[in-house]
C-alpha cells in the first residue's frame, strides 16, 4: 500500500541536508542564547549564509534527481517515527526563506546593536534568537511530514512570532501581541483537534500514509472528514484569511520593520503552506474541488476587502499590512485553478501545472516584494520620524533609491511586467480562463486595480517634484537601501526568467514525479 | 462494570460542571478556582483513560503550576474595568456555532472505527532494543525523538518571549515578582520542609520513567514547583537573566539531546538513532539534562520577566 | 454506553464550551482560561481515541500519550506568553480587554 | 473487594461533589480555596481507591504528586491574593496592592 510513496531510494543524495536545514538555525539558536550580548548578532550573520547555502543544496539535490527527498528521524519509519520530506515546493520556500532572512539579517543590523557600555539589551538578544526561531520553525514546516510535528513547528513559530510585534513595547502592540497570540493559539488547537480525530480514523499521522489510506477506496472516515475542516479553520485563522483576519494588520505593522518583513513575507505563508499540502497532499480529489470553491471565494473576498481598507489607511504600514491581506487572497484562488473538475474530469490534480508554478510565484515573489516593502517603509519611518502616507511628498528627491525600491516591489504586487507579480498574476490568470472559471479573473483584475490605487497614493506624492523638499530627521544607510533593492529586485527578477525554470516548483506533485512542463 | 460507569459518570459531570463555572463565573478570581479544580479532576479522568503518565504531567503542569500562574494573573486585574460584554446577537451566534462544533464531534466520537487504529504493538515490539520499559518514554524519547527535542527549544522559545517583555531598563536583573511581601513563619517552614520531599519525588518520577509512570517532564515539573516555593518563601532567589550559568542551563538538555542526536548519524546510522548497545545510557543521560532544563524553564517561566516587583 | 464514549462526549462538550468562551469573554484572562478549557478538551478526546487503541497488553496507545504530554507542556507555555502579555498591558492601560481601541 | 473499593471511590466523590457546591457558592475567595483543597484531598482519596480498585501502575506516584502540588497551590493562593479578597467578595471598591 505504502510502496508508492517510498520510491525514492534511499541512497538518494542530500537527503541528511534536510536534517542540517531544521537543526542548524536551532544550534545557532541555543548558541546564540547562551552567548548573549554582541555574540548574538554575530551568531545569526554567520549561521545565514550557511543556512542559504544549505538551502540551495536541497533545491539542487531535488532538481538534480527530479524527485523528493525523505529522511526517516532516527531510523524509524512511519508510522511510528517521524519523517522529513522535502519536494520543489519546500525547497523552493526554503530557498526562499533563506534569501529573505539573510537581507533582513543584514537590514537589521543597524536598529538591533548593543549600545556601547552595555554588555547586553534586550531588544537585541530577544530579536537575533527570535529570528533563529522562527527560521527553525519555517524550515520545520517546510520539511515536515508528520501532522503532529507540524503541530510543534507551528507552535515554535507562534512562540517566534509574537514577541517580534511587540519588541517596542507600547500598549499598541502589547494588545497586537495578545490578540495575535490568542488567535493563533486558536488556530493550533483546531489544527491539533484534527490530528487526533485524523489518527483516531487511521492510526497514523504520516502524511504519506494517510493519504493512501485516505485515497484506498472506502468511504472517508466521518472523523477525517471533521478532522481537514477543523483543520483548514485553525490554519485560515493562522493564515489571517478573511473573515479571520482582524489580528493582522496591527501585528504586523506594529512589529519593527525588520519583523514585519519576517512576518508578512513568510510567517503567514508557513500555514497556507499546510492548507496547500492539507488540501492537495491528504485529502482526496472531490473533497479537494469542494473545498476549492469555498477557499477561494474567501480569497476573492480577501483582495477586494484587503484592497479597499488599505485605500484607507494613514499609515504607510497598516497600509502594507491590509495589502498582505489582499495579496494573502490571491494564493487562495490556486486551489480551484488547480484543483479544477471542468478541466480535468476524472483525472488527476495536475491538470493545471501552469496554476500551481503561478501560485508558487505569487507565493515568492510576494514574499521578496512585501519584505522589501517593509523594510523601504522602516527606512522611511527612520529618515522622516513618522510614517504618515500624507507626509510622503517629495519623498522621492532625497530619499530615491529606497523609493524606487518601493516602487518596484509594488510592481510587483501589482502584477505590472516585468515582475515575478507579472508572471504569477498571468499564470493564474489563464488558468482561469482556460478552465472556464472566468469570475476569478475578474476578482485579479479588481484587485490589481485596488493595489494599483492604494500604491499610487504612496508613490504619487512621493515621486512629485513639486513642493518644499523634505528635511531628514536622521540620515539613511546607503547600506540598508541596497540590501532593500536587492531583495524588490529579486522579485522583479523572477519575472525576467523564462517560465521553463521553474520547473523545480512541480517535482513531487502526485502524478507529476517527472520533471514536467506545461 | 456498571459501578465504574457511575464513578466515571460522576466524573464527568463533575468536570462538565466546573468547567460551565469557570465559563461563566462572576469575578475571574472564582473562575481561576474553579479552573484549578477542574485540572485536579482531569488528571482523575487521565487514570481512567488508563494514561497514568499523562495524569501526572496533567497533575503537575494542568492544575498545579497553570493554577499558581492565573491566580497570579487573577490578583493583579483591574477591578473596575469591566469590560463590555459581546451583544446578543454575537453570544447567540457564538453559542450557536459552538454548540454545532461540540455536536459533530460528539458524533464523529460515536462514528469513531471498531476496534480503534493503534500503534501499541509496534510501539512496545522494538521497546526491550532499547532498554526501555515504559512506551510512552520510549516514544517521547526514540520514535518521536524531534518532537521532544523542538518542544525543549520551545520551552527555552517561551522564555524568551518573557524575557523580552521586560522594560529596557530592567534587563540583567533578576525576576522578583513571585517572592511573597511578608512570608510568614508558616510560609517559610513549609518552603523548607516540603522541597526536600519533592525533590526525592521529582528525581523517582525522572528516574521511574525509563519502567514505569513518569519521565523528564513530570520530575522536571515537580522539581520546578519546589524551587518556586523556595522562591516565594524568599528561601532562595532566582538568577539574572544575564548570567551565562543559567543559560546553560536551559539549554543543557536540548544540547545534550541534540548533539547525541547528530553523534547518532555515525553510531545510530541517522540522525537522532542510538546505538543499539548504549541506547539506555544514552536515553538516561538525555532524560536527566532534560529534566533538568525543564525544571529551570518552568521555574522562570513563573518567575516572570526580569525587573522591578509591580 | 461505556466509560470510553462518554468521556469522548465529555471533551466534546468541552471543546464546544472552550469555543464559547473564547469568543464571548471580554476580558483577557478570561479569554485565556476559555482557551486552556478548549485545550483540555482536545487533548481529552485525543487521550480518548489513545484508550479506544489499547493493545499488547497497554491499557492505551503509548503514541497519543506521548503527543498530550507534549501538547500540555506547550499548551502551558502558551499559558505563561499569553498571561505575561496581559500583566504588561494591564500595567500600561489599566485594562484587561482588547477593544477596538485596546 | 474491587466492587467495594469502586463503591467507596463514588462515595469520595460524593463529598468532592458537595465541595463543588460551596466552590460555586463561595462566598469569599478564601472559601472557594478551602472548598477546592478539600475537593483535593478528596481527589486524592478517591485516585487511590480507584487505582487499587483497577490495579493501575504508578498510581500512588500520582498521589504523591497531586499532594505536593495542592499545598503548592494554597500557598499560591495565600501570597499571590491581594487583601481585600480575603474578607469580602471582590465587587468591593478596589484595595491596596500587597506590594
């Protein structure tokens, strides 16, 4: 029953990387705790290079032989033990996990030193530990096989996450802090909740195992069926979708910049990761086109609702922040795109590959976009004393390259060419077309116009040439605007690179184990 | 078998009700009571459900030092500052919906397959390999050996979540506000006297494990409980958050199970295996600096962060 | 009905109650408490579907086990964040809600 | 012998039930402790019994534990309170800190 599943060979190599990529950041978590005081921060900047050359080994290891990679821990099989797994989707987000946080690393630098004199501070210690955590909690979400170790790599990022909003310390973000921390505590418990009734119906919690057992013919389980609802409920209310979104925008605008890259380009992304591999992994296919729609039409509403309230919004990051709500919508509308009946009746998932790469796109390059974003809006903030978007005029003439870095991340969100946005907003949109869904194609088109408005009344005024120039509080690190750059060029790039690349992103999906193209 | 139906019908109820009053209570003081006593209660059902390990971690962290943190928290809210309850329409919709949540999952719990799926045979089948009597240790600390080692770190994660909810000012010192303004005669003999026994008990529950009930997590809490009593005695005081001995500490278990776990690659064949000669000294050894960082986890962890007492 | 089934009746009472809570409490402590009846809940029927899976002479599946004994050290981790955040805002506001305004 | 010991474990449970009622009916704090410590020590009594009566292991370990940790939680009770829930029922006007 089970030889499907283990045709990887076992000599298959790199394999052990994936056991280097979920320990190392919790050694260097460990080490950098102990260590403490300016040792911290050197710690992290050593360990995230290694992390990202790791990261590319896997995705190497995985393209190379066109299949995934498993690692049984400590020898045991599933059942009992507990395996890693690791196909084109993790290793591209490890990948791309990796990239984001070693600029964030860097882009940190300056707002988290030791002050001289002092042996040690707190917001230091507690943000260069935390940003390990929520790395080791990313790739264990990644790699993980087993529903109830992603219960424990949830909660490690949970544990990560919630101190990072409020490392200021105001009563704003306290509260922030409190309501994001409840509802993920919801959502986990759910999440929880559905692994018990999940090993109650069939005795494992394998996700392999449970999908042939789930895929072998008989009636699914009443308990299963409660167990991928209760599920996908905790994991919304992790993933900040509509209508569970309210702890959100101020969490992740009351972080400091640094964490509100983390959190808004990955932490949320971890849990729509589970729905993903929940959905397309576990259940089976007309559970899967079910849920699609509704999924989906929470989606829908997340980018016209997002688009609108970020319309509103004075500050330029509760701006940034109702726009990963909105842009959190969009990955929602791959699963009927992928998971479509009309265009494949009676066959398999991977009717749509064109869909699934645009998801994934979408997945990357809002992730790149939206933490160049934040922390272009942390330099803003930091040069201006405030970071009200009716204070922006002029912006553009003395502060151009965090600007323009700005701009092009926005670019990308919008789905302009020529950005990864572009690319994936395409992709997806075609797939719509072509699988006879054309209302979602009016949802991507609305809400690339919301986007494009809420972004011109930031860029507007800040690229008008008109008016009193702007004085500066505090000068700019030439540094930190290039680290910016870097990460919104990386997400123009990926729409640059012929789609035939990204064939990585397919290897592993059932019934795609060869390297196929659309 | 029908009087144990009745005990455990009793049971039930029992709890069913102390958990209505902890919903509903008027003051959160009453309804952190009745909290606890539920706790207390649950760790009976645990012994029911035949899961003795469970009841005492159920026993020592559930009701014992979740109790001791909510009254904490309990004593400190505002009194005034009632807030305004949720509309009608709101309660109604909330109770609707949960009341629909519990009645799937009751039925789903009556749907639920004959006989139930297990992993007990496979479990206890490889158990003698490792010098193991209990299961459950054998899958907390071998089968499902990461778990474990990523809940460790999250122990250590938690605290420093606290930690960095001190004031900047504040950092280096120590973590005072467990210690009691006037700890009486009574306080002080019986912080003297009780933690000599539970230190035997937290050590035989650690020690146990490896054959019986018990294991890292339940000596570790009671040993963290003795020296919290020790610290609101005013007996002894917690360290510095600053200080490098204690770090280690914290993470001495995890450390220890992680490097063994990487040794495991060479003498195992894979990460986190053990050799099949030296499982049970390694197992012990791992158990033993895990029981320790525990103890002094949850111990801080109820010390709360470092700085001045409210 | 055996003792087995009306403890799994019992955590889903709970779990439905902890959901209750949860939304309608104003106050955060409350919110909390709410949250570990939830907790306690799903752990009881996990430790349910662990007795329903006695075999080999255990009176209960030693996996299951092993995962509550996980799930209740982080659930009190969980506990100790959460409570701690509430003494921070109940120091700077005077309040223990989360109000629009919180 | 078991039927009896199972008969006298319900008849613990009994009392741990009429603790219940004075947890409910307070009405000071002190009150509910009290009521909640008794409901402990019934507990306890009644753990034993029924784990004799069904021959469980590491029983008596439990019992163990949930009396060190009941006396742990009186005296969390007694330093963690603040006064006035003592005397009165905490609606009264808000008193002095024990700081």
């Amino acid at each position: 029953m089970d030889s499907l599943f283990t045709l990887t060979p076992p000599a298959a190599w790199g394999a052990p990387l994936l056991v280097t990529a979920l320990m190392l950041p919790v050694a260097a978590l460990m080490l950098a705790f102990v260590l403490g005081g300016r040792h911290a921060e050197r710690v992290v900047l050593a360990t995230l290079p290694i992390g990202l050359g790791v990261a590319v080994a896997i995705a190497a290891a995985v393209l190379h032989q066109g299949a995934t990679l498993h690692y049984d821990l400590g020898g045991w099989a599933p059942p009992l033990g507990v395996s890693l797994h690791a196909d084109g989707l993790s290793a591209t987000l490890l990948l791309t996990t990796a990239v984001v946080l070693c600029a964030v690393g860097l882009y940190a630098r300056a707002d988290f030193r030791v002050p001289s004199g002092a042996r040690e501070a707190r917001a230091p210690l507690a943000f260069w530990t935390l940003l390990l955590a929520v790395w080791a909690g990313l790739n264990a979400v990644f790699l993980g096989q087993d529903l109830f170790n992603l219960y424990v790599a949830l909660e490690l990022l949970t544990f990560a996450a919630v101190p990072l909003v409020c490392l200021r310390g105001s009563p704003q973000t306290i509260a922030a802090a409190l309501r994001y921390l409840l509802f993920a505590l919801l959502g986990s418990v759910l999440y929880l909740l559905g692994g018990a009734l999940f090993y109650g119906a069939y005795g494992t919690l394998d996700i392999a195992l449970l999908s042939a057992r789930l895929a072998s013919g008989d009636p699914i389980a009443p308990a299963a069926l409660a167990a991928a609802a209760l599920m996908t409920a905790g994991l919304l209310a992790k993933t900040a979708l509509f209508p569970l979104h309210l702890w959100l925008p101020p969490a992740h605008a009351g972080a400091p910049a640094a964490g509100s890259a983390v959190l808004s380009a990955l932490v949320v992304k971890a849990s729509f990761f589970l729905i993903l591999r929940l959905w397309f992994d576990v259940m089976p296919d007309p559970l899967t086109h079910l849920a699609a729609q509704v999924l989906a039409t929470l989606g829908a509403a997340a980018i016209l609702f997002g688009g609108i309230l970020a319309l509103r919004q004075a500050r330029l990051k509760m701006l940034i922040a109702y726009s990963t709500l909105a842009q959190i919508g969009y990955l929602f509308l791959v699963f009927p795109l992928v998971a479509s009946p009309a265009a494949a009746p009676a066959l398999d998932l991977v009717q749509a590959p064109g869909a699934w790469t645009g998801g994934v796109l979408q997945l990357v390059s809002h992730a790149f976009a939206k933490a160049a974003m934040f922390m272009a809006a942390g330099l803003i903030a930091g040069a201006l004393g405030h970071d009200q978007v009716r204070g922006l005029g002029g912006l553009g003439r003395v502060l151009p390259m965090t600007v323009f870095a700005f701009a092009l991340a926005g670019l990308s969100l919008m789905g302009l060419p020529p950005s990864g946005g572009f690319a994936a907003k395409w992709l997806l949109l075609s797939a719509a077309i072509e699988t006879g869904q054309w209302w979602w194609t009016l949802v991507m088109l609305a809400g690339g116009l919301l986007t494009g408005g809420y972004l011109f009344r930031v860029l507007a005024p800040a690229l008008s040439t008109r008016g009193p120039p702007l004085t500066l509080v505090k000068p700019v690190e030439r540094s930190r605007e290039l680290v910016v750059l870097g990460l919104a060029l990386c997400s123009v790039v990926l729409g640059l690179v012929p789609l035939s690349s990204f064939g990585l992103v397919q290897i592993g999906r059932l019934g795609a184990t060869g390297i196929g193209l659309p | 078998m029908s009087l144990a139906l009745a005990a455990d019908a009793g049971l039930a109820l029992l709890i069913l009700g102390l958990a209505v009053w902890t919903t509903i209570a008027r003051t959160a003081f009453g309804a952190v009571i009745g909290f606890m006593a539920y706790g207390f209660l649950v760790a009976l059902v645990w012994v029911r459900l035949a899961a003795v390990d469970v009841a005492l971690t159920e026993a020592a962290l559930g009701s014992g030092l979740t109790g001791v943190l909510l009254l904490g928290a309990a004593a400190r809210l505002p009194r005034d500052a009632a807030a305004a309850r949720p509309g009608w329409g709101l309660r109604l919709a909330a109770g609707v919906v949960s009341a629909a949540v519990a009645a799937g999952l009751a039925a789903v719990v009556l749907l639920l397959p004959v006989p139930g799926p297990t992993l007990a045979p496979v479990a206890t089948a490889t158990l003698p390999t490792l010098g193991l009597g209990n299961p459950v240790t054998g899958v907390l600390i071998a089968y499902r050996a990461i778990d474990t080692l990523l809940e460790s770190v999250v122990l250590v994660l938690a605290l420093i979540g606290l930690w960095s909810l001190a004031r900047d000012e504040d950092w280096g010192g120590r973590p005072d506000a467990l210690r009691a303004a006037n700890p009486g005669a009574a306080l002080v003999l019986l912080a003297q006297v009780l933690p000599p026994l539970g230190l035997l008990v937290g050590v035989h529950l650690f020690w146990t494990g490896a054959i019986a009930p018990g294991g890292a997590f339940q000596g570790g809490t009671v040993l963290a409980a003795m020296w919290v009593l020790t610290l609101v005695a005013g007996l002894t005081r917690p360290p510095r958050v600053g200080g490098r001995g204690v770090r280690l500490l914290l993470v001495a278990g995890p450390a220890l199970f992680l490097a063994i776990g990487v040794a495991g690659f060479w003498l195992g064949g894979a990460f986190l295996a053990y050799p099949a000669a030296d499982a049970k000294p390694l197992i012990l050894a791992i158990e033993a600096a895990l029981t320790l960082s525990i103890a002094v986890a949850l111990g801080l962890l109820l010390a709360g962060p470092p700085g001045a007492r409210e | 009905m055996s003792s087995v089934t009306l403890f799994g009746l019992c955590g889903a009472a709970l779990v439905g109650l902890g959901l209750f809570g949860l939304i309608v409490q104003p106050g955060v402590l409350r919110k909390i408490l709410a949250f570990n009846l939830l907790g306690s809940g799903v752990l009881l029927l996990f430790g349910v579907i662990a007795r329903r899976g006695a075999a080999a002479g255990i009176g209960s599946d030693p996996v299951p086990q092993a995962l509550i004994i996980t799930a209740l050290v982080v659930a009190f981790a969980a506990t100790v964040l959460a409570v701690a955040l509430l003494r921070r805002l109940v120091q700077e506001t005077g309040r223990d809600s989360l109000d629009t305004d919180g | 012998m078991s039927e009896f010991l199972l008969v006298a474990a319900l008849c613990v449970l009994g009392t741990v039930a009429l603790g219940l009622v004075a947890i409910l009916r307070g009405p000071t704090p002190a009150d509910r402790l009290s009521a909640a410590q008794l409901l402990g020590t019934g507990g306890v009594a009644a753990l034993l019994l029924l784990g004799v009566a069904t021959d469980t292991a590491g029983v008596t370990d439990l019992a163990l534990v949930l009396a060190l940790l009941a006396a742990f939680a009186a005296v969390a009770f007694v330093t963690q309170r603040t006064p006035a829930d003592v005397v009165a029922e905490p609606a009264s006007p808000p008193a002095q800190e024990p700081e």
